[in-house]
C-alpha cells in the first residue's frame, strides 16, 4: 500500500483528503516509433471511484488507458515511459508478469467483443480458464457471481450454453463486463464501453459501473461529457499540445473540473466551446 | 426494450473460493507461460522448416545448373549420348524456342478472349456471370493434367490436328484462361465507380466510358494477372507433355510437333545417362529464372503501381 | 503465396462489394457477351470431352475400373484401384505435413515476424509457389530420392511396426509413395499458408486484446480465441490444399516410381490418378486412353468438390467474421 499523497501537478490543488491510492502515474508518456502520442500524465486513482479521461479525439485517452494494462507491450515500436505504480508496484520494472498484472487490472473495449466461438457460460469464465482453473465448482460460482454483478444473469440463466453472439449488443456489453469481473480484477478500465450502444442499454452500464465502484475501481474513457459528469469522481483532461502530442492539462474531481476548472481549455471544452 | 434492470448487490463469491482460484492461477502462471513460449519457439521452428526447401532446392539449382550453361546449350539441338561420347549431351535450343513458340500462341489464344470475359463479368450480374465466375475459380484451380486430356481429345484426336504446338497452346491457354478472368474482373471492379459515373456524366457513351476510362486504370491488374498467368503456363508440364510431341527440332511452326524446356525435364531426369541427368539441372535453372523474374516483375510493377494509387 | 487462391478469396470480396452500373446495349457489349459465350463454351468442351472420350470405358468396364487393381497395357483390363488409393495416400499424408508445417508458418507470419520483414516471407513463401512442379519433380528425384534410400528408409525400417506401415521388403526404394507425400506436402504448403495466413489476419484485433487482458498468454489467444474464430476458414484452406494434392502430376510421376500397385506401404513404389495418366499417356491407344479419360473424370470430379467445399467453406467464415 503506497502512502497517501497529494497530486504532483503545477495546478493549484484542492485541499481534499484523499482515500487510499490504487494506481499512481508519474509523468506517463508513451510514442509510436519515436512520435510521442502523449505524456505528462502525472495523477492518482484512487480506489473505489470511477476516474473519466476525457479530452478530444487524438488526445490520447486510448492510448494512455492501455499503458495500464501494458496492451502497448505487443504494439511494434510503441514505448511506454515514466512510472505506473499499482499497489506499490512498477508494472513496468517491477516483479510482476504481464499476465498477472493483466488479471487484476482488466479491460473493457469500445465494441462489445465476446468471443464469438463460445457460450454466454464460456465467455463468463474464460479468464478463470486462461489462468488454469478447471474445477467445475469453481467456474460455476464464478459465472454465476459474475453475470449477476453485471446485471445479467436473471435474463440469461436458462440458455448459458448459448452462444454469446445471440444476446443483443448491450447484453454484450455487460457479458463482457462480467467476463472482467470473474477475475476480480482491482482496477477495470473502460474505453468509451456504451458508444456502440442504444441510450437505454447505456444507462444501464451506467447505473452498472456505480455499483461496482465498491468492489473495483473504474478508469473510464469517454467522448460524452453527461456521462462523464454522471459518473466518474474524478476526472482527467488531455489535450494535444502545440506538436500535436496528447498531454494532461488538468486532474481533478469531476466537480471542480466541471463546475471550477483551474485552466481556461479545460472549462472551453467541457462547455462544448471546441472538440 | 424491457425496463432499466434492478440493480441487485453486486455478489461476490466467497472467499474460500477466491483463494482457491488465487492460488491455482499463481501456480499455473510459470507453466502457462513456459508453454506460450514453447509453442511460440515451435510456430518459428515451422517457418524456418518451410524454408528449408526454399533454400535448399535454389541453392542446389544454382550448384548444379549454372555450370551446364554455356552457348552450346542454348544453341545447339540435343544429341543422345552414346558409349564413345557419353557425355555429349548437346544443347536444348528446340525446348526454348518450343516454349516461347508454345507461351506464345497459348497468349495469343487466352489473352484476349480472357480479359473480355473479365470485363464482362464485372460489367454484368446476372446468373450467367455469376456461373461463369463459379466455373473459371474452379477451372483456376484444376489440375492442369486435364487441359492436356482436353487438348488431346479435342484437338489431336477430334480435329484430327495430331500432336502439334498448337495443340499444346491450346491446353495451355485453357490454363491462363480462367486466371486472365478473375485477375481482370478483380482489376476492373477495383477502378472506383465514381469515375465511370464522371464519364457518363460527360455525356459519353457505355462503351467509350469501359475502353477510355475504365480499362486504362485497370490495365495494371489486368497486365499484372496475364504475366502470373503466363509465368505458371511456361512451367506446366502435364498438359503439354500429352499433345505437343517433343520435336526435335527448333520449329516455330504451330503445326509441328514441338519440345519445351518442362518436357526436356520431366524426360531426361529419368535418363540412365549422367551427362543428361546433370543437363536437366541447368535447363531447370533457366526455367525457374525464368519465371521468377515473370512473377517479380507481376509483383513489383503491381505494388509500385499501388503505390502511385496512394 | 498461392496467386490463384488468393485471387479466388479476393474476388468473392470485391464482387460483393461492388455493384456495376447497367451497361446498355452496344456492339461493345455484344463482343464482350460473345467472349463470354465462348467461354461458357470451352469449359463445356472441357468437360464434355473428357467425359464423352471416357464413355467407352464407363460403359463397358466401369466395374474394374473402380474396383480392381490390375492394369494391363494394351489391351487391359484396366483397373485404377491403385491409383485412386495412391492418390488418397500420397495427398492426405501431404496435408498433414502441409497443415502442421503451414500453420505455425502463417502463425508466425501474422504475429510474430516483424512488420518490415513481412513483405520478405511473403514473397519468400510466393516464389516457392511458382516454383515449375516439374522441378520439385526433379529436385526430389535427384536429390531426396538417393539420399532417402540410402539414409532415410533404412533407419525407417528399424523402427517397431515399420514392417506393417513402410513394408520393410529387403529391397531398398528411393522413390516412394512416402518421398511423393513429402515432397507433394511441400508443394501445398504455399497454398494452404497463402488461405490461412488471410484467414487468420482478419480475427479482430479487439477479440485478441480481450483475451490477453484476461491473463491470456500469447499461445492461449492464438489458441482458444485466433483459431477457433479462424476455424472455418482454415478448413476451407485445408480442403483447397488437398485438392490442389490431389491433382499435382509430374512431381508425382518423377518421384513416386511410376508403379502400379495397391500397397498401402509407405516405401514401396506407387502412383497417383493424374501421375499414372501423364506417364502412361504416351505408350497408350484406343481402349487404354479410354480408360485413362476416365481417370481423368475421376480427378476431376473429386478436384471439383473438394475445391466447391473449400469455397463454401471460405465464404461462410467470411460470413461468420461480418457478424463477430
Ligand atoms: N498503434 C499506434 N501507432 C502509431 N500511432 C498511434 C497508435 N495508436 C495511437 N496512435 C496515435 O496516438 C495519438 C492518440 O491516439 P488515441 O487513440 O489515444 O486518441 P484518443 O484520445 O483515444 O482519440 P479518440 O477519442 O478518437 O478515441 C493519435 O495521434 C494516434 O495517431
Ligand atoms: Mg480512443
């Protein structure tokens, strides 16, 4: 457990006690083949809340979002620099293999994405079964543990065996929610997960993610700045700087960055004036 | 669209199974990674054994081959060796010119009828083009011992034609044919609709808009298709090897029986006469050369075309 | 890589992805209608011809055509029991080279190797495509054959069972129905990795990064989610490789020892449809080449399904793709 400590940002920062830490960046930066994408990335998640990246498109939201499960690894010539401390520990340079770090900090994409060659059951279990749990009592709990905290698991309880692709594309969503969530992951990070999805379906990954806060904690990437408001605690704005590299201009609650903002582009396009 | 879910507790299992899972992923950890790299070691070990007859056929090729070639192999007509002269072997210059007489009139027969099937089957969509596109992938993919049997029994048994280069053109271009085709229709549907819409919204006619228009900026698919389908023609061998006669002569005539660099190999490799096995090498090497500077030349000029597209 | 293959994957896509504007009548038109027509023609010949030349055989010996092993030159009876066994034998012990080798290959081309060295394997593996059969023939009965006979098969023969797989006779082979297996797997490995390779390319980036942010290890994304998602697709390239073993001709006729015999035995000499007509074809007359047409209907009938199959195959795994 990392101590407790203030945000090292040249902003201003607001007196407020802060919870205990989960994920620390300092000074994050990461390039494609020498071109830096983004960087300056320098804040705190905190546990149990729901942090939003929020910024214009190329800003580098997605980009840094990966960086925290180091999905960037496999990408040629991507280079991730600065430190990701998760629980006291450099995910980078310290002793933790990627495949275990990946299992407790999961991810949820953009496109509703269960694996198109298994059940609603398989795709529950399927991170239980990548790191070598067979024992049938086991994934059941899991699965059933797992659907009910996405909120699915009374609609699909009677046709596991089906395959996923019959549910309806925010039923995806939330199967892939609870496909993260049998791991039971720390941190669960989210790439803009309700922008393929209808309103409705939307509202209810919302009202999912509140509830979850107790259990994970929730770093979001999203374009709609309602949903932002909505539900995150905390709020991160990247922006691209003169050489067109994304970079964090301020990190807040999503109180003050919405309503009290320290830098004027923050305020500009939370109220929609450009982006 | 149902109502908004009742959100129940968020349930998590209980914690003697969370251990358990706990502690079967960590102690399944090292072996599942060991395994990923063993079976990603295996996946290379593959590649490099695909490789191995690459290289191992090419490097023997040159080894072998380029010490046969000299003028007299390409100029002079092949002789039998004999006990006082074993190894007087001759040269292979009526295979060549039986190739090129052979590729010649088998692209003379497939070259035009091919493309204007092409373009046919990209300008229409009706049944018949849809059948006709079905046939020539599956005639693409047949094994070309069977235009030899096609040619034999249409042109050398039924025409009466007898065992002539015509004959062995014929089978080749049936070969080219379907190949010509899908190339062409690929390339054609490839020109972007907007400009034959530009062109018909110039006022000209249907026809003008496919020569002028459509066919010059699909000339690069369409020319890269004719030489890959001419680079295989000039390798077969089954088909030509039942119709053409093997002559001994170099005739360019399209009624003479012929010989082709292919032939020559498949019959001197079983020679009993060293000379000649040793020769094969070097009229295979020509081959091969041959045709991969057909099929580069087909692959470069095709990327550096798409190059100056993008 | 394959040129007709993938051009054959890459028509399915560009026809159904472009519609044509109808083209009216013109004398434009009719020439390219009777250039179809022509077509249409020629393809009928080629199978009426066959077929037709075949008829004599089918009528009067079709039995012992596909049931007995004996062929008699001139004047029969002709059986081709050994020769469809001999294809069957020498294509599917080639595919299971061709799948092993070419699937970790493709693998290998699609995640492994380094962009920029990309382009180098594919053209690599593309040349061995063009490479003239005649001359894998050649390289096989001149190289691997003496080589086989003098190091291979004996070792082979000193194994348990060899008596029963290879038929361990005393004499020595160097051609061989398993040196035209090896060699004919070869020879299919540029197709069957040339389908493969677009099959597999095409599984959705996000589905792998799903699975790897689940813990997976890179073999278990290839393993539980690449390939399953593939599944299809990678059968329609097995289905194509095979057809495109079974009607391979010279290699087989050089190196697998031109003999008519119904042995399953792996180092004894034997033959295949296509390679037992290109090497009987010269020396034949009337009732022989009859009987060598309708090994032809045989080839071509059993090259066509398999190559229908392997279309159907690819285009549904097209179909399964547009849905994930
Ligand atoms: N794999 C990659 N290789 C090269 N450049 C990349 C790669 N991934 C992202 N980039 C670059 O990084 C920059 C940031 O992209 P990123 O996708 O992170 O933006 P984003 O804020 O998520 O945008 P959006 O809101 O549109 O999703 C872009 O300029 C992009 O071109
Ligand atoms: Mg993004």
């Amino acid at each position: 457990m990392t101590e407790i400590q203030a945000v090292p940002t040249t902003q201003v920062v607001t007196p407020r006690v802060r919870g205990p830490i989960e994920m620390q960046l300092k000074n994050v930066a990461v390039s494609f083949h020498g071109r830096t994408a983004v960087r300056d990335c320098t804040f705190d998640v905190e546990k149990n809340r729901v942090t939003s990246l929020i910024g214009p498109s190329g800003s580098g939201k997605t980009t840094l979002l990966r960086a925290l499960n180091r999905l960037h690894d496999l990408t040629p010539g991507a280079k991730v620099s600065g430190q990701i401390i998760l629980e006291g520990t450099d995910i980078y340079r310290g002793n933790l293999t990627v495949t275990e770090l990946r299992t407790r900090v999961g991810m949820v994409f953009q496109r509703p994405n269960p694996f198109p060659t298994m059940s609603i059951y398989d795709n529950a279990v399927s991170g239980l079964r990548f790191n070598g749990i067979k024992k049938k009592s086991l994934l059941d709990e899991a699965a059933e543990s797992s659907l009910r905290s996405a909120a699915l698991w009374d609609s699909v309880s009677s046709r596991l065996k089906v395959a996923a692709s019959n549910l309806s594309g925010g039923e995806q969503q939330r199967l892939c929610i609870a496909r993260a969530l049998a791991l039971e992951p720390e941190v669960l990070l989210m790439d803009e997960p309700t922008s393929a999805l209808d309103p409705v379906a939307t509202l209810r990954i919302e009202e999912l993610m509140t509830s979850l806060k107790s259990r994970v904690t929730v770093v979001i990437v999203t374009h709609n700045m309602q949903q932002a408001a909505r539900i995150s605690d905390d709020c991160a704005f990247l922006l691209m700087g003169e050489d067109r590299a994304g970079e964090l201009i301020e990190f807040d609650t999503t109180e003050k960055i919405f309503n009290n903002p320290v830098d004027s582009r923050t305020l500009d396009y939370t109220l929609g004036r450009f982006g | 669209m149902t109502d908004l879910i009742e959100l129940e507790e968020p349930t998590e299992p209980s914690t003697s199974s969370r251990e358990e899972i706990r502690r079967i992923s960590d102690n399944a950890r090292a072996r599942r990674v060991v395994t990923s790299r063993i079976m990603v070691a295996l996946c290379g070990v593959a590649l490099l054994i695909a490789a191995v007859p690459l290289v191992a056929l090419l490097y023997q090729l040159i080894d072998k081959g380029a010490g046969q070639l000299n003028l007299d192999f390409f100029t002079k007509l092949p002789q039998t060796p004999t006990l006082i002269a074993p190894n007087a072997t001759g040269g292979i210059s009526n295979a060549i010119v039986g190739t090129i007489a052979l590729t010649l009139y088998a692209s003379i027969l497939a070259i035009p009828v091919g493309v204007l099937v092409g373009v046919y089957l990209a300008e229409t969509n009706s049944k018949f083009a849809t059948t006709l596109r079905v046939i020539a992938q599956t005639m693409a993919g047949a094994p070309s011992i069977l235009m030899g049997l096609f040619a034999f029994s249409f042109i050398v048994h039924d025409l009466n034609v007898g065992f002539t280069a015509i004959a062995g053109s014929f089978a080749l271009a049936v070969l080219m044919l379907p190949v010509i085709i899908i190339s062409t229709e690929i390339a054609v549907r490839n020109v972007p609709n907007s400009l034959r819409e530009a062109g018909l919204a110039l006022g000209a006619k249907p026809h003008m808009v496919s020569t002028k228009v459509v066919l010059p900026s699909a000339v690069t698919g369409i020319v890269t298709g004719v030489i890959l389908a001419i680079s295989r023609a000039v390798g077969e061998t089954a088909p030509v090897l039942l119709v053409i006669g093997g002559g001994f002569t170099n005739s360019w005539q399209p009624f003479n029986p012929v010989s082709a660099m292919p032939l020559a190999i498949f019959e001197n490799a079983k020679s009993e006469w060293p000379s000649q096995r040793a020769q094969v090498w070097g009229i295979a090497l020509v081959l091969v050369a041959f045709v991969f500077v057909l099929s580069l030349t087909a692959r470069i000029w095709a990327s550096r075309k798409q190059q100056v597209r993008n | 890589m394959d040129p007709v293959a993938v051009d054959i994957l890459k028509s399915e896509e560009v026809v159904a992805g472009n519609t044509p504007a109808a083209t009216p009548r013109s004398w434009y038109s009719n020439v390219l209608v009777v250039a179809a027509v022509l077509f249409a023609a020629v393809s009928v010949g080629f199978v009426g011809s066959i077929f037709w030349s075949s008829l004599p055989t089918w009528v009067h010996h079709g039995g012992t055509l596909l049931t007995s092993s004996a062929w008699v030159s001139p004047a029969g009876p002709f059986g081709g029991l050994s020769m469809i066994t001999g294809t069957f034998e020498t294509s599917i012990i080639a595919l299971v080279i061709a799948v092993i080798i070419g699937l970790g290959t493709s693998i290998s081309i699609v995640f492994f190797i380094p962009r920029r060295f990309r382009t180098v394997v594919a053209t690599l593996v593309e040349l061995l495509a063009a490479i003239p059969s005649v001359v894998y023939g050649l390289w096989g009965l001149l190289v691997i054959a003496p080589w086989m006979e003098v190091t291979v098969n004996p070792w082979l023969n000193k194994w348990p069972f060899a008596k029963t797989i290879f038929g361990n006779s005393g004499q020595e082979f160097g051609t061989s129905l398993l040196l035209a297996s090896i060699v004919l797997g070869i020879m299919i490995l540029p197709t069957f990795v040339a389908i493969s390779r677009e099959v597999i390319a095409v599984v959705p980036q996000d589905l792998q990064e799903a699975s790897l942010s689940l813990g997976a290890t890179r073999w278990q994304m290839i393993r539980e989610v690449v390939l399953p998602t593939a599944k299809i697709g990678l059968f329609g390239a097995t289905f194509l490789a095979l057809a495109r073993a079974t009607g391979e001709t010279v290699a087989v006729a050089l190196v697998a020892g031109s003999v008519a015999n119904a042995q399953f035995h792996l180092l004894y000499p034997g033959t295949s449809i296509a390679a037992w007509i290109a090497t009987e074809f010269g020396e034949s007359q009337g009732t022989e080449i009859s009987a060598l047409m309708a090994l032809g209907v045989i080839l071509m009938l059993l090259n066509v399904g398999l190559a229908l199959i392997s279309r159907a195959l690819v285009s549904r795994q097209r179909k399964v793709l547009a849905r994930v």
